[in-house]
C-alpha cells in the first residue's frame, strides 16, 4: 500500500493516518466528488498468514462495512462506501478533523479531563450508543481510541469492526470460534471474559470503563498484566473514581460505578436510561446510587477465565505502556481498622489482615489460640487527607509508568512520611509506599538505599501481616533482586530459595508468583556458575508458565529466554539462536514488532549468530535492529547504542577493522555522553576502540586507550577487581608489541601476585 495509489479507479490515497487489527486507515481524495475521506484498507493477508484467520479478518471487514453503513446517527462515524479493489477490502468513510479520547489524555499529560467535558462526551456517547442498540447493534469493543471528539465539539463513534447484529447468533459463532480474542483487556466487560451472552450492556460496561478512565487518568484496572486485568474486571469491585480524584461530582461517581457492575442486570436496562441518568444529574447534581454487587466470597473457589484470553496482552490503553500495577483493590481509605501482629508471634494472622479477596494463604486460624489483643486505635485521621495521600500516590505511581524514577520515589517518599504520622508506621498504607519508594529507587539506580528499605520493609510487613503473607514475601523477593543487582548472588540465593519454600506452602507450585520467584532462582543460579541447575529450573518453569499461563503468554516466553541464555552459557549457542529466534517470532506476535521485549529478544539471535562465526548474519541482524531501535527508542538510547556495539564487533570479526574502529569510536562517545566516562558500557567500548586500534598496528594509540581504561576501573572499582586487572594484562600485551618487553613482564608479574593474594577467582 502506498501514496497516490488508486482505489477502485476513484480513491487516491494521500497519507497514512494510523494502523489497527483491521489493516490501514489513509487520508484519500475522492476524485469523483473532489472531497477528502478517511479509506480503511486490509491487504489480502495484511500480518496474518493462517488462510483459514484471514477469511475470518475478510468476514469480520464486509461484516463492518454493512453494519456500518446501515447507521445514520451524528455520534456514528459515516460510511460512504465499500467494496474490494485489486484483491483489497476497503471500507470509505468521512474524515474526522479531531482528537480521539486517548490522544486526548495524552495531550493532557495523562492528567483526567475536565469534569464538564466528560459529562459531555457521555452524554453523548450514551445518544449514540441507544440509536445503535435500537438498530440491534452491539459494538463490542469500545475504547478510547474507538471514540473521536471533532474540532467543533461533537463525539462520534468510531471502529464497528468486531460488532455484531443482536438477532445474527450465526455469525458470532463463525468469528469467535477460531479462537481470536474479541475486545480489548482494559475496557471488557465481565460477560465477556466469561464467554456468555453479550447484549447492549456489554457495551454500558466498556463506556463505564472509558468514563472512569477520561474521569480519572487510569482505567479501574490499572496493571500490566492482562490476566490480572481479565481477573479484575471479573471479581474486583473497582476503586472509586473519587478516591483518585476527589473533586468529582457524587452524582458521576454513581452513574460509573453503576455502569461497572459485574452483573448485567445491576447496570442501566438500555444507553437511553443513561441518557436519562446524566440530564438529572447534570441539572439536579444528585442521583439514586446504583447497587454495586458485594465482593466474592473469599470461600468460593474462583474459575479461571476461558483459555481463549491466555494469550491477551494488555494492548494499549489511553495512557500508552501502563501506569503500574497496584493491589487489586487499593486500600487509600481505610480506616485504620486493622490488627498488628506482635513480633514474637508474627506466624498467627487475623483473617483481616489479607486483602478481601486474597484469601488466607496462612491457612484457618486455630479458635482454641488466643488471637492478641489489637493495639490501641488511633483517631480517625481526617478523610480529606486521606484522599489527598491516595492523589499523590496515584501520581507517583504515573511518574513511575513514565520512566521518571527518580521522581517518584520521592513522591512516594513524601507520601509514606505523611502516612506513617498519619496512620502508623507500620500501617499498611504506610508499607505500601514504603514499598513503591524502594521500587524506585532501584529502578534509579540507587540499589544500595534500595536494599536496605527492602529489609526494612519485609520486616515490617512480617510483624504486621506474617511471615507467609504475600505481602511480606514480595518484600523479601524484590531484596533478594536488589541482592543479585549488587553481585551478592549467593545471598540472593539463598533468599529466593526461601521465599520459594513459603510460597509454595502458601499459594501453591503453579502460582504466577510461585513461577515469577522460580524464575528469579533460576536467573541466580546461572550467575552463580551453575549452569545445568539454571537451565533445568528455568526450563521447568518454562513448563508450567504455559500450561498455567499460556504457551505464548509474556511471562512464558521470559522463561524460555531464560532457558536460552543459560544453553548460550553453557557453549551450547546453536540451541540458544534456536530458542532466542522462536521467543522473538513469538514476541512480535504476541507484544508487537517494536516492543521492547521483542526487540531483545532479536538482539540475542544476533549475538548468538556471532557466537556461532556467522558474522555476516549477525551484520546483517544488528543493522535492522538499530533502524528500528533508532526509529522506537531513539539514537542515544542504551539499548540502540548496545545493538551499534554489537555491529562493531562484528565488523571486526570479518576483518573490518577500520570500519570497526570508526564504529567503536561513536559509540565510545555517544555512551560517554549520555551515560558517562566511568559506565561499564563505555569502557566496553574504550576497549572496542584499543582492540581494534591494536589490529590495525596502531599500538601506541591502543596503550593509551587500555591505561586510561584501567585506571578509570581502578578508581570506580578498586586496583584489585579483576576487571582493574584484566585492564593491566592488556596494557602488558601492547607493551610487548611496543618491543618493551622489561615493562610488560614487570606488568604481568605485578598481577599474578594480585591474582594469587586474591584467590582462585580473583576477587
């Protein structure tokens, strides 16, 4: 598909505006009546190569275009026409000057919109919707990105894509049964997680979602995993908008929360009630409160979503990569109604102490055991404040998805302060931001402080809620990652292992966090040097994350990568390039093409390639992945400059060394700038310049280069790391190809000792 292509011999294309499921939406001219008009086009096979899932894509697309067209509203997106052209389906309709609500949000900076823009855009979504529902037609995946504002105000509808006539159960069956997942992770409705019977009020539940989302910056399931999302929408009685933001009317409040009911017939009967629902409210500032169902019976045994959701990713959502997970069901209000359990007998919990639908992972509680007194109970602090601290805590949590690290662990530190002389120190609120501050800082790169708030913390958390509480032993598995981080990787072995132990006892051998610490062991184990242990954890892991997660779920395929790097390890690189180049197919599947998971993954086929003396695929690799990380993440960024290195020592590998050393030498500038001359990923590259300057008889300028190196890790990491010392044999070698050969056998000499003084590993 290109510029100035024509279509059907009357729609010239002029250029793209956005890529979906679907295919391609472009700007085009309509060269019989001389206007402007948006095409949507799906190549014969577009992404997909399954014949029998491209005749379901072709169906789902003429389906669109006859529903589509058969709508005459103002909220609905226009269809002028439709057909196929050259073996492309291609749908024409009028073209939208405006914003859809996700591009609106991210204008905004992620912050909600104001509250009498979203009572309008609700208003008249829910017009739209009761002319839709009249006409029989559920849309079945409504988002923010499916609804456009226009420059004069007015909302329209867009994407009829996976809708279907409510009287044609026929053409349901067709779509959904080759296993495609219909409807998007953040904005689904419980009826359709669950499979059953979908009808207008799945789509009063999706607008719900939206609501709440444009209401408050975050959908009412705010994580990154689409399972838990699934689980969430299922189970959880969301937060209450005004607990992120509290200057939203009652009134709105009530007409979300009855919109996100978990059973259809606790919503509004049909969209032309809720229109009713938001005049009175708009006009009165008040409304009957909808009946929000209890929380599940933390006795019934839940049931897992159908398996057609195991392979869903989150998608986007308005906000772009995701905010970061929370608890399902965020405490921000509570009312210090809670019992501590006293050191000395931190094993016995009260059954209150776990979140409602947790369950008690401490098993009953024996009646004949005397339960310990509560302590004494503060005053209730002051509602507003509490709000106030949820707000923030809401915010540090966006800074986090943003990247910015360093900000918010000092909102979060500032939050915990406040809680601490609000509610208790060991409050779990206060824990709870204790535990988001050392999150940051270890993403900042402050590991050290980031350690001891983890030990900290886990203590805390085991003399409030117990030592086998899932809580306390998060604590204590993100201190064992702070441990490997530091290269204390026999401590955070013996760490995980215990935390493994506990939440096997707890939760059981094939719960997501059971696997997520497996993993964590496995990954140790390989730093450790014990390969064949790694790979046979990793590898079992691998096992039951598909059988309980999905073969393709991302949590799988980290282990599967796992497994890959500890068989690269081990020497056994042409196994490792085949996993590596399955886990990257997979990804791109699964996450997309530029995710920066898949591009990793990419990364190590092409470093198994160079292991394995095929350079000339490894170049070949490294240069389409830095076109990509160049055009996702930027020139500078870490991981495009480590795709440039990679590049570089490949040049060199097939004898080019002028071009590896002109190579060498913009990344050695490029990290030294972006992340200074002492990084370990600089002076990687410092030697990538003095390897290849000694290549090319250059060895005077390579002396240099290897002084200045070791005496950068001699500063940073001590004159008797063996990093500091592998810096001086290089210097020796040079001095010898200097013909000094009195130096460098007083160099080498000097090191031995050091080696010898410091033990068989030299350290």
């Amino acid at each position: 598909m290109g510029e100035n292509r024509l279509i059907h011999g009357r729609y010239r294309l002029l250029d793209l505006i956005g890529r979906g499921g679907m295919g391609e939406v472009w700007r085009a001219r309509d060269e019989s009546l001389g206007r402007q008009v948006a095409v949507k086009c799906l190549e014969p096979l577009g992404p997909y190569r399954d014949p029998s899932l491209t005749r379901v894509l072709r169906e789902r697309f003429r389906r669109e275009a006859r529903v589509a067209a058969a709508l005459s509203h103002r909220g609905v997106t226009v269809v002028h026409d439709f057909g196929e052209s050259d073996g492309v389906l291609y749908l024409v309709m009028e073209l939208l000057e405006g914003r859809d609500l996700s591009r609106l949000l991210e204008d905004n900076k992620g912050h909600p919109l104001p509250v009498d823009d979203v009572l309008d855009i609700a208003a008249q979504i829910a017009a739209a919707l009761s002319y839709t529902h009249r006409q029989g037609v559920v849309h079945r995946d409504l988002k923010p990105a499916n609804i456009v504002r226009t420059a004069d105000g007015t909302v329209k509808i867009c994407d009829f894509g996976i809708a279907r006539l409510a009287h044609d159960i026929g053409f349901t069956t067709r779509l959904t049964g080759t296993g495609v997942a219909l409807g998007t992770p953040h904005y689904m409705s419980p009826e359709q997680i669950a499979g059953g019977e979908v009808d207008q009020r799945s789509d009063l539940y999706s607008l719900g979602c939206v609501l709440y989302e444009i209401a408050t910056g975050a959908p009412p399931f705010d994580l990154e995993d689409a399972w838990a999302i699934l689980i969430g929408h299922r189970d959880t009685p969301p937060p209450p908008p005004r607990e992120r933001r509290p200057e939203l009317p009652g009134h709105l409040e009530e007409i979300i929360l009855g919109l996100l009911a978990k059973q259809p017939g606790e919503r509004p009967s049909g969209a032309g009630e809720l229109v009713d629902r938001i005049r009175a409210g708009r006009a009165t500032g008040a409304l009957p409160g909808p009946v929000v169902p209890a929380p599940p019976d933390a006795a019934d045994t839940p049931t897992p979503p159908p398996t057609w959701t195991q392979g869903m990713t989150t998608g986007r959502k308005a906000l772009g990569t995701g905010l970061g997970a929370l608890p399902p069901v965020p405490g921000a209000l509570l009312s210090c109604e809670w019992a501590a359990v006293p050191r000395k007998d931190a094993g016995l919990r009260r059954p209150t102490a776990a979140p409602p639908d947790a369950g008690d992972h401490g098993g009953p509680v024996d009646a004949r055991r005397p339960v310990p007194a509560p302590p004494a109970k503060r005053a209730a602090p002051p509602a507003e404040r509490l709000v106030a601290l949820a707000v923030r805590h809401r915010e540090g949590v966006r800074l986090a998805g943003l990247g910015r690290w360093a900000e918010a662990g000092e909102a979060h530190r500032a939050v915990a302060a406040e809680r601490a002389a609000l509610l208790g120190p060991d409050h779990p609120e206060t824990l709870a931001s204790r535990y988001e501050t050392a999150f940051a800082l270890v993403r900042a790169g402050r590991v050290t402080e980031a350690l001891t708030a983890y030990t900290d913390l886990a203590e805390a958390r085991a003399g409030v809620l117990g030592a086998d509480h899932p809580d306390t032993l998060a604590a204590r598995q993100e201190t064992a990652y702070a441990l490997g981080r530091l290269g204390r990787h026999f401590e955070a072995h013996q760490m995980y292992a215990e935390v493994l132990a506990a939440r096997v006892r707890a939760m059981g051998p094939d719960h997501p966090d059971t696997l997520r610490c497996r993993h964590n062991l496995a990954c140790t184990l390989g730093r450790l040097g014990r390969l064949d242990d790694a790979r046979r954890t990793a590898l079992e892991v691998a096992d039951a994350r598909a059988r309980v997660l999905g073969p393709d779920h991302p949590d799988t395929l980290v282990s599967r990568c796992e497994v890959a790097y500890a068989e690269g390890q081990s020497g056994r690189w042409e196994e490792a390039l085949r996993l590596y180049h399955e886990v990257a197919g997979a990804r791109a599947r699964v996450l997309g093409a530029d995710h920066p998971d898949t591009l990793a993954a990419r990364y190590e086929t092409a470093l198994s390639l160079g292991r394995l003396g095929r350079s000339a695929d490894a170049l070949r690799l490294y240069r389409e992945l830095i076109v990509d990380r160049t055009r996702v993440q930027g020139p500078t960024h870490p991981e495009t400059l480590r795709a440039r290195h990679g590049r570089g020592v490949n040049l060199g590998r097939l004898g080019r060394w002028a071009d590896a050393l002109a190579e060498a030498h913009d990344v050695c500038l490029l990290r030294e700038q972006t992340l200074g001359p002492a990084h370990p990923d600089t002076l990687v590259s410092r030697r990538e310049v003095a390897v290849a300057l000694g290549w090319l008889g250059r060895w005077a300028e390579a002396l240099t280069e290897y002084r200045r190196i070791t005496a950068t890790r001699a500063q940073t990491l001590g004159p008797d790391h063996p990093d500091t010392l592998a810096g001086q044999g290089d210097e020796a070698h040079c001095l010898e190809r200097l013909g000094r050969a009195t130096e460098a056998g007083e160099l080498y000499r000097r090191v031995a000792v050091v080696r010898r003084r410091s033990g068989p590993d030299g350290a």
